[in-house]
C-alpha cells in the first residue's frame, strides 16, 4: 500500500470519526407544561434562548415553531412563532440547535415575504438561497466607513435641507394620517440605492396591499424585497419582522452594495417587544414599557450604517402618541439616529405635502456631505421660514407694519415660493441637480 493511499483513508476516517462525535444518536426534548396567554411553559428542556424549537402537535401535519425567550423556576418559557392552535399539555417540544436562520440571496429581489423570512406572494424561493443568522451583532464601530457621498432621495425637501449620507440613520416621527407611507413610497421609488428592504411591522392588512401597490410600485418592487408581518400576527413574528429585514439587508451590506431600509414602524416594533417582556415576567418601567424595549431598541438600529465595504441608509418611522414627540420611545429613537424628519398634522391640514416641518426636523450629517453653497442657502431659507412663523399671526391679522423688520419683509416676500418650493407630487420625482437649481432660483442670497 502506497504512502499516498495510506494518507488518502487518514483522512477518510477522521471525516467520518468528527461526523460520528458532532452526531445527537439520542435526541432530548421537552415536554409543554402550560399555556398562558402566548406564553409556552416547557419542562425538560435543554435550549439556549433565542433558540427555535418544533412543538409536535399531533394533528397539524407540521411542527409549530417557537423560540426560546427565557426561564422561570427550572422551567424554559417559549412563544410561538405562528398559531397556537391545538397546543396542550404533554406535546412533544424538540430543540434543532439553532438560532432562527433566513434564506437570502440575489434572487429574493421583487419578492414578499412574512415576518419569518417566507414566501407571501405564493411562490416558492430559490433553492439556491443561502441560510443567514437572523439576530447579528453590529459592526465593529472601528470598522465603519466614513459617511462622505450624498444620498439623493428624489425628494425635494429632504435633498435640499435635510440631506442624508449613504449610511446614515434617520427617523420620521408622524402621528397617523399624516403622510408617512406615502413619504417612504417617494424615497423607495426615486431614491439612488442598488437594492431596497422594506420592512411592514403591525400594519393593517388592508393598508400593505395599498402600500406595494399605489405608494411603492412596480417600479420600486422590482428593486425592493418586502417583508410583511400584519397586526394580527404574535408578537414575537412582528418582532421578527424587523430583524428578518435588517438581516437581509445587512447580507446584501456584505456583497458591497448601497443598500436603502425603510421601516415602518419602531413604534410597533416596540409594542410587540413590551407585549413580550411583560408577558414573561418584566416589571412595566416608563410609561408601561419595560426595561427590555429600551435595550432592544439600539441593538436593531445600531446594526445598520456604513459596514466595511457596503452601506445600508435606514429610514424608520415612528408613530408618536397623541402627537407627543417627546414620548419615550420617539425620544429614545431620536437620541439614537442620526437626524430626523418630523411631519406634522398642521401641514397635511393645509395639503402641505409632504408635510415635513423643516425648523422640527434637522440631518445630523448634512455639513459632511454637501458643499457651503448649499449649506449658505438652505440655511437661508430655515432663517425666514423661522421669521415668518415668529410674525405669522400679526400678518394674518393684517397687524404687521411693511419695514418694522427686514428679514420679515423678506419672509414675506419669498414665502409663496418657498412654499411651492416644499411642495411635491408624490407622483413627480426631483433629481439631485433640479433641487438644487430650484434651490438656487429662489434667490434668497439676496436678503
């Protein structure tokens, strides 16, 4: 026997002995216990939390799948990542030894998806799709690129005096009704990303149909992948829901490219994580949310930004209580993002749209990435748009007196056009250079 040879069935039976030691010849499961509410009390259960395990229930044709999210009095406490329907006492509950895992790849593009990363659209996925971890750490802060190149959304407002960086992080803070789907529909169609990732978290399902089809598109699916988790589903599949999208969006960060998020929304998001804490046991801290949110929170937002070769430029919404903007979580998502755009129900009452109120909302980036020409202007326009409001009700009231104050004459002057200016279509893009020549044709060096 050759030397070769010899080495050659070495390596065979190193194979085979490594299989044999990785191999689970006795598989332990648990057994559920009880259930209360969407809580699933197992006994005898070796999992880790964030584990899935498969609940057999004896007459569904498939397992139900849950995940572990904590312990209680040597008991494993699991929620389920679908139906609870037909669970009881004494099923079966089999650890797989993984954490939840998506499949992801080129061909998911155009594609709808469920909060777990499925099919929604009725057809299958590609076989070739590769599996991506679901609950991934943020980059290496040392690691990032440096935000330097503009992020043109196609909308006027935004580009000319809130301009975002590739890789920056922003918030929309709204109330309902306000026009915040239709604002996310103008930047997933016009803005100037390679690939968009959608996230609908505890939406109506009447509304994610309106959304794809009226505020999105075939032109902005073709590019985008949607992933839809509804407000009837459990909290922990609307959970999900955010993760799975910043998963995918962080699998196409790796291949280098500029990759656009939009969310909508973290308030929601926040909901079903307080649903979760206060179901396993966590005492309600600020305003009914318990301490968990407020700890989730910068671990999803933090995941997004500049990566060592690719972006992901994040737009979350948030839906603000009674028009509050300074309720906890619009505070806590604020103080963690890298500017904000706040609409108003002031201006969408006026058929201002969009109705961003650019003295509430500022891009924290904006000096980085654009030129002092353009810094000279849009400061500008803030200065008298901050004069008019200051004098609005004297000159509705015809109180005013012409050449009391030269920066209110000149407020005045320019306001109808600034005005327009503001205003868009959501139907009518505006590249990067028509914004700024529209900004520079205002002609408000002058004053």
């Amino acid at each position: 026997m050759s030397e070769d040879t010899s080495i050659g069935k070495m390596i065979d039976l190193a194979f085979y002995q490594d299989r044999i030691k990785k191999a689970q010849l006795i598989k332990i499961a648990g057994l559920v216990k009880r259930v209360i509410g969407l809580l699933i009390e197992v006994t005898g259960l070796p999992a880790f939390v964030g584990e899935v395990c498969q609940i057999l229930v004896p007459q569904e044709h498939q397992p139900v799948l849950a995940e572990v999210v904590g312990f209680r009095e040597g008991s494993s406490l699991l929620m389920p990542l679908g139906e609870l329907r037909g669970i009881h006492p004494g099923c079966v509950v089999i650890p797989t030894g993984k954490p939840f895992l998506i499949k992801v790849g080129n061909n998911i593009r155009g594609r709808i998806l469920d909060g777990l990363g499925q099919p929604l659209d009725g057809e299958p996925l590609d076989e070739n799709l590769i599996s991506w971890p679901v609950d991934n750490r943020p980059p290496n802060p040392l690691s990032r690129l440096q935000i330097s190149e503009i992020l043109a959304t196609g909308v006027k407002v935004i580009d000319a005096l809130l301009t975002c960086g590739k890789g920056q992080r922003v918030g929309i803070f709204s109330g309902s009704g306000v026009g915040k789907s239709t604002l996310l529909g103008m930047i997933a169609r016009y803005a100037s990303a390679e690939v968009n990732v959608i996230a609908l978290v505890g939406e109506r399902g009447r509304e994610v149909n309106d959304f794809i089809r009226h505020d999105l598109g075939e032109e902005g699916l073709a590019r985008s992948i949607v992933v839809v988790a509804t407000s009837d589903q459990p909290a922990l599949v609307r959970l999900k829901a955010a993760f799975v999208a910043s998963a995918i969006a962080e699998y196409f960060r790796e291949q280098g490219q500029d990759v656009l998020l939009l969310m909508d929304s973290i308030t929601r998001f926040a909901t079903a994580q307080r649903e979760v804490g206060l179901t396993v046991g966590e005492p309600p801290a600020t305003k009914g949310y318990p301490p968990s949110v407020f700890a989730l929170l910068p671990r999803l937002l933090e995941r997004t930004g500049m990566g060592e070769r690719g972006s992901i430029t994040a737009f979350y919404t948030v839906l603000v209580e009674g028009d509050d903007f300074n309720e906890p979580i619009s505070d806590t998502v604020r103080s963690i993002l890298d500017g904000h755009i706040v609409l108003t129900r002031d201006l969408a009452i006026r058929n201002h749209y969009p109705a961003i109120d650019v003295l509430q909302s500022i891009s924290r980036l904006m000096p980085e990435v654009t030129s002092p020409r353009q810094q000279k202007l849009a400061g500008q326009l803030r200065n008298l748009l901050a004069a008019y409001k200051q004098a609005e009700d004297l000159i509705n009231i015809g109180a005013y007196v012409s050449g009391s104050n030269k920066k209110i004459d000149a407020s005045i002057h320019h306001y109808e056009q600034m005005i327009n200016f503001l205003c868009q279509d959501a139907q009518k893009f505006s590249s990067f250079e028509e914004t700024m020549t529209g900004l520079e044709s205002l002609g408000l060096e002058e004053t």
